[in-house]
C-alpha cells in the first residue's frame, strides 16, 4: 500500500472509511482528509493521526481522491477540483444518485471514476459497498477501491445501470429495518412487554435471523416455513401481513427510492 489516499468531506462515512483503512494496517501518513469545519479536522488529527489539508493540495497530492461529500454540493466540490487533477488519479464517489458521466464531463478526458454506494453499517464493519467503474476504470481501480472499502464490510460489483437499484436496495435498507423494529416495539408494548424488553427480543431476532440467512444458504421461504406451524401463531401473524398488503408496500417503496436515485442523478430533483 504506497499510495496515497484523500478523502474529501470527512463526514460520518468519510470517518468510517478512513477508520477502516487504519485498522486494515494502513499507514496514517498516506492519508490525508478535509473538513469543512476547523475544529472538525483537529479531531480527526488527534483522533487517527493523519493530516487535514485543503481540497485543492488533496487534490495535488493524493494518488486516489475519495469524494464523500452531499449530492447537492459535488458540483462545487468538482469546480474546485478540476484544475488540480491530473488525468492518472483515481476519483472515488461515494455520493447516492452522481453517475460516473457526471465526474467525466468534469475533469480531465480519461480521468479513471469508481462509483460506490455505501450503507451506514460500515460504521461498525458490517457495511455493503456496491461499485461500478466509470468509462476509464480499470480491473486495477476496481481492486484499489475494494482495498478501501472491505475493512468496513463486504463489497459488490454491479454494472452502472443497477446503481439506482442498489442504492435503494441496499443504501437505503437499514432505514426500512430501523422502520420494522420501531413498528414491533410499539407492536411489543402494546402486547404488554416494556419497551426495553421488547427492543432486545427484537434486536437479537433480527441478528439471530440475519446470520442464518447469511451463513445457512437456506432461501429465506425455507427458513421462514420452518418456524410456520399449521395452525401456529406464526402462520396467523403472515396471513395478516398479506392482508395488510405489507410485500406490495415494500415494492412499491424500493421503486420510489429508485425513481429518487434516478432523479438525483438527473439533476431534476
């Protein structure tokens, strides 16, 4: 690892990255990150030990620029930039909605862009980031960005065309997660428990639930028959979830935050 690595807008999945990367054995002094806010970059000095700079010297002096910064504010951001990057950096996205073709009109012709679509768990390394290379990525930008983001979980590639759909699987799933555990814990007091009881049952049903998916290979209609009895209590909760029409809601929301994606990156929204 003899490249250099700046990550520009060192928000909160900016940190997790640059966290990752120190625990994956990377040498604080090749990485370098910016923050809008004084004080935020001499907490991120005193906190990993690396160097806070500017976005232009970032620019001049890193091999490969991670760009984590809103949306609505990479058009600045890249204006800023251009001038100061030389057409063999890697530029790495990690905004929702930004395609490749975006960062390509703006900097140098054959400038290698990686678009990545994190998720919040990559705060505590149990993230999924889905990647897609640009025009002028390389297998060798797709690896240096793996490199980067496998210390915070696990990585995907998917062709540019599934990013809207990525985005909405996976960087908005935690969301629709946090969304069914607030509706059971309302749904577990009502039934009498307290609310902290209720929120672990949950909780270590979700985890308990999560990892037999992961590491049984089982398809999920398998497992979830194998805790349905005829005439159970489970059997009676799922004929009440179709009824509700709760499978439909869920396809209907993924498409929505699709078609959010989708207008993000048009510029429309």
């Amino acid at each position: 690892m003899t490249q250099t690595v700046a990550v520009l807008g060192t928000g909160k999945i900016g940190e997790a990255l640059l966290s990752g990367m120190i625990r994956a054995g990377w040498d604080p002094a090749q990485l370098l990150c910016t923050a809008r806010r004084p004080e935020r970059a001499a907490a991120l000095r005193e906190r990993y030990g690396v160097e806070t700079v500017g976005n232009t010297d970032a620019a001049k002096a890193a091999d490969t620029l991670i760009l984590a910064v809103k949306p609505q504010d990479m058009a600045t951001l890249l204006d800023e930039l251009a001038p100061h990057v030389p057409a063999d950096r890697l530029v790495i996205s990690a905004a929702a909605g930004v395609p490749t073709a975006f960062f390509e009109e703006r900097l140098q012709a054959g400038t290698p862009v990686v678009r990545v679509m994190p998720n919040t768990p990559v705060l505590v390394d149990e993230g999924m980031s889905v990647i897609s290379g640009g025009t002028h990525a390389t297998e060798e930008h797709l690896l240096r960005t793996e490199a980067i983001f496998k210390p915070v979980g696990k990585t995907l590639r998917v062709p540019e065309t599934q990013q809207d759909a990525a985005t909405a699987l996976s960087g908005s799933g935690p969301a629709y997660f946090y969304f069914l555990v607030e509706a059971m814990t309302d749904a577990g007091i009502l039934l009498g428990l307290p609310r902290d009881k209720a929120h672990d049952l949950i909780v270590q049903a979700a985890i308990g639930a999560a990892v037999m998916l992961r590491d049984s290979g089982e398809h999920p209609v398998k497992l979830r028959e194998a805790v349905t009895s005829p005439a159970g209590t489970t059997i009676n909760a799922i004929r009440e979830l179709e009824k509700h029409g709760v499978r439909h809601a869920l396809i209907a929301a993924l498409e929505a935050a699709r078609d959010r994606s989708r207008e993000l990156a048009s510029g429309t929204g």
